[in-house]
C-alpha cells in the first residue's frame, strides 16, 4: 500500500477557528487511512497580495514555501468560512498564487462553514470550481456545516457524531483516491485529448 500525503488547508484568517477544526478533524481521517497529514493555517503565513504577475517564481520565499506545500501533496483538504457566499479572500489569493500545476491531478475535498442555518454551499460550490480551474479532482463527498456557534462549543469540539463522522469520511475519501492515482491504479493525465 503506497503512502500519500494529505495536506489540510484553512482558509480561515481567525485563529484557532471553526474551519480550521473541521479541517484537522478531516485529517484525523485521512490519518485513519494511513495518509501522513500535515494542517496548513492561511492566517499564519501571511501571503502577499496575488497581483497577477507573469514571474510566480519572483514572489516571495513564504509564496515559495505555500507552493512546495502543495506540490508535494497528493491530496488536499481545503476548508473556507463562507463569506457572502463565497470562499474567503484570502483562501482564493493563496491559491491564485499558485501555477495551476501545483495543483493539478491532487484529490481534493471541500469543507463549507457558516454560521447561519443554511450551510456553505455557495462557498464550496465556488470553491470546487476553483480547484476545477486548476486541473484538480474534487471527491463527490463534502461538507457544509451550518450553525457554527452551535455546532461547535468553546473549545471548537464538535457537538454532533454525525459531523465528525461526515468529515473522517472525506479525509477517507480524499486519501483512498490519491493513493489509487500515486499507484497508478486510476489514470488522471491531464494531456490526454477528450
């Protein structure tokens, strides 16, 4: 059974925070499933503005450090707090400071947190597009978690099974289908014509 490596990413600027809970929860999964895991918290890195230049290399050694990050994953667990509705800024600056081929061909899974009852369903639907974008595999399985406030007590443990269960399953997911494509089980190449 090959190793893979799950990276999960927070796209929250709060820290500690709620998404960033349900993203190491995810990773406790991927864990589960023998994944090595390692939680990437965007609020501590502060990243530059993307401001749109050609040289990606020319940005600073932090941006340099975020891609490596990335590029040595197969799978990625991305989580974003829902701001009118939408993933946040800063989750979409990070990952537009990357080539596409950081990304291209990992597994991803998505996880939406809101505080209101409706859930994040517009920020994940917006960031499966993104990850779209950047020749990435989003699994079908994601979770949006409403009622933040409630969901999660003070000390950011979640108050529901069924959550947590919801999110080792998409750690699971996300490990099981990187390591079908790292072992060449599963062919994702991106050159082929359709």
């Amino acid at each position: 059974m090959s190793i893979v490596r799950v990276i999960g990413l927070s796209g929250s600027m709060r820290s500690p925070s709620a998404t960033g809970r349900a993203v190491q929860i995810a990773l406790e999964g991927a864990a589960e499933f023998g994944a090595e895991t390692e939680y990437i918290d965007l609020s501590t890195l502060d990243l530059p503005f993307c401001d749109g230049r050609v040289d990606i290399e020319s940005y600073p050694e932090n941006v340099q450090q975020f891609r490596h990050l990335i590029r040595g994953a197969q799978g990625v667990i991305i989580g974003t707090p829902e701001y009118h509705n939408s993933m946040t800024g800063a989750l979409k600056n990070a990952i537009d400071l990357c080539h596409w081929d950081d990304f291209a061909q990992k597994m991803v899974g998505v996880i939406g947190v809101a505080g209101g009852a409706i859930g994040a369903i517009n920020a994940i639907n917006h960031t499966r597009t993104v990850m779209r974008g950047v020749g990435a595999w989003v699994v079908p399985h994601q979770v949006s978690i409403a009622h933040s406030g409630k969901t999660f007590d003070q000390s950011l443990e979640l108050q529901e099974q069924s959550l947590q269960d919801r999110l080792h399953r998409l750690g699971r997911d996300v490990t099981k289908f990187s390591r079908l494509i790292a072992a060449g089980l599963i062919d994702i190449d991106e050159t082929q014509e359709v």
